[in-house]
C-alpha cells in the first residue's frame, strides 16, 4: 500500500479526513488507484498470455468452473465429519473465537449475498431481513464493521439501509465510508476501467439475450453473469457466448462465484486487498492488539480468508452447507447461523464492556 499513487476525487478541493469506524483513530482515507494500476502494463501482458494459452478449450474450462460452483450431490456423512474437523462451527467454537478475541479491537467484515441474505433467482430481491438489518447494525454500534461484496456500492447500500458501515463494492474495487454524505468514495483502483465496463456490459446484454433464465447484471467496476436459472444444458452456449465477447477485451478477465460469472478489470486487486487496505488505513494495519473476522460464502471471498492467513492474525469464517476447499478457519451454514453468530458477539463485547466498566468503579 505504501506505493500506492494518490488521486484526489475532481471535485475534492483539498484532502479530507474520512470518517473513522467506531472504536478507530481519526485518519485520512484517500482517494487513490491502489498498488494494482502500477504495474498494469504487466498484469495485462500476463492476462493475455493466459488467456491465449486456454483459448482451444476456454469454453471447457469455463462449463467446468461452472459446474464445480454448483455442485450436484451431498457429502457423504464421513466426508463432512472430516471437513467440520478442520473447519469447526463458529458457534460451536465461539468460546474458542472469543479467548482469541479477548483483550484485543475485533473488526467485522461481512460478505452480502449468500452471508447476510439468501441467494435467491432474482438478484434485485436479494434484501436481508429486519432481524438481519438489526443484527449488523448492533455490530456496527459495537466494533468497526464493513461489508464487501460484489455487488455495487449503491445496490448494496440501498438493500442493507444502514449509514454506520463501511461499504466495498465491486469486490473491493469501489469502498465508501459510514456517514450522511453516502457519495464520499475512498478508494477506487480501477477508474479507467469504467467506460469498458459499460461497453462490454451492453455487449453482454445483446449477446446473451437468446438464453432464457441468463441475466447480466452491472456492478460498476465488474459485470455479473448470472445463470442460476439457465439449464444446465445451455451452460456451454452461455459460456461461448461470454468468451466471445471477451475475446476483444483482454483487460477483462473471468472468474466464476455461486451461480454466477464474474467479469473484472485485469489488476491486482481484490476482496482481501480491499480488507488490507482498510485496516492499514484505519490504523489498525500489523497491529497484534488487532482481531479482524471476515465471513463470506463465495470463491471471492477466499482472497479475504487467504490473505488472513497469509498474515497470521485474523479468522476467515466460511458461510456453506457443503465442504469445500477453503482458507476460513471456521464455518457456518447459512445466513440464520450468521444471524447468531453476530448476536453472540455483541452480547460477549457488551458483557466485557459491562465487566470493564464494574471494575472501573471500584
């Protein structure tokens, strides 16, 4: 981070502190195109490289990662005892979770879909519920708390209705702060990726417009392809009908979610780059006093769970019914455990503040 390039907003006539998450130092949170625009040319090179390699079966790969991000069958019993081994439940292990806690700032980081509401056909009615929306506010009123997601800020921000968070949209490609002024932006590393976004976003729309049940859907700094409701049997049309449009757009690449194809600016830039860049920046940044927990239930959010580990601190909880191959620590299986999970962490944070503030009157 500390390479990175600083780019004031145009209408930002001089630098401006951000506001700070509950329980953070005030520190200005710049504008900025992050470590990834550097060394572009080089990620681009590297991009198109890979992507000429794949061609002769591109679709192939593309139908595999699909049907490996859907699977079929249920684990056999012995198969998910193993799995649950390595990746307890939190709520099992919250004393476990809240002894690794204890004495230190937990922040919270919290995927959308899939985490805080259910997947469901349409993704415009993908809303959380009230219990939801007053689980994650208790949060945001007890530690410093963002949600980072792929969807876009906007959409988020309008399906959570809550100004005390942080908000990384586009996979951490567009991150605004808490507060009335919901336009303020803090960080977008990929700002020129915008006008091609939306030309390939059209693209899309008319290419794919012959298969039923597909829908692309614009998240700003990345384009979603859902094909939750195509059949199986038209996943490889969909799939050449994505590699066609690609194929003149080497910038771009693909990746695959629940459900869904991503496509996203070729940077290096991603949900734990985002979650990096929001600790160094509210100070809490190679800090051992520091406790962040990230839950999330999609591919994307592996690179959170990853780069957790990668530091040593810091617990990745991974929100899925079936075992998979995952860097979270822990797991839950839906957003109803989640619900819980972050009920039980309030009620622990206010009996410590409530036993703090005792032994302070004594």
């Amino acid at each position: 981070m500390a390479n990175q390039d600083v780019v004031l907003r145009p209408d930002m006539a001089g630098i401006a502190a951000a506001p700070a998450m509950p329980g953070s130092s005030s520190r200005a949170i710049f504008a900025c195109r992050g470590e990834a625009s550097t060394s572009l040319r080089r990620r681009r090179a590297a991009v198109d490289e890979e992507y000429h390699a794949r061609s002769p079966c591109a679709t192939s790969w593309v139908v595999q990662a699909m049907r490996a991000s859907s699977p079929a069958r249920s684990p056999a019993v012995d198969e998910h005892a193993a799995w649950m081994r390595k990746h307890p439940s939190a709520l099992a292990s919250f004393e476990q979770i809240a002894a690794a806690a204890k004495g230190k700032q937990v922040v919270v980081f919290l995927d959308y879909d899939g985490t805080l509401s259910r997947i469901v056909a349409d993704p415009d009615t993908a809303f959380i519920t009230g219990e939801m929306r007053e689980a994650v506010r208790g949060v945001a009123k007890h530690f410093p708390a963002a949600i980072v997601t792929g969807r876009c800020v906007e959409k988020v921000c309008g399906f959570v209705g809550l100004s005390e968070l942080y908000y990384a949209g586009s996979h951490g490609m567009d991150i605004k702060g808490p507060g009335s002024n919901a336009a303020e932006v803090l960080l977008q590393p990929a700002r020129e990726f915008l006008p091609v976004i939306a030309e390939v976003y059209q693209a899309l729309v008319e290419k794919t417009k012959s298969t039923p049940g597909a829908r692309v859907e614009n998240n700003k700094f990345c384009l979603s392809v859902h094909f939750r409701c195509v059949d199986e049997k038209r996943w490889s049309p969909l799939a050449e009908q994505v590699k066609e449009v690609l194929r003149d757009y080497p910038d771009l690449r693909l990746n695959e979610g629940r459900k869904v194809l991503e496509i996203r600016p070729s940077i290096m830039w991603d949900k734990g780059k985002a979650v990096e860049f929001l600790l160094q920046s509210l100070g809490f940044d190679g800090r051992s006093d520091v406790l962040p927990l990230y839950l999330g239930d999609d591919r994307t959010d592996e690179d959170a769970f990853k780069m957790l580990r990668k530091r040593g601190h810091g617990l990745g909880i991974l929100v899925s019914k079936c075992p998979r191959e995952t860097d979270a620590s822990y797991s839950l299986q839906d957003p109803t455990e989640v619900m819980e999970f972050l009920h039980r962490l309030v009620r622990w944070k206010r009996r410590r503040s409530s036993s703090s503030a005792m032994r302070a009157r004594v």
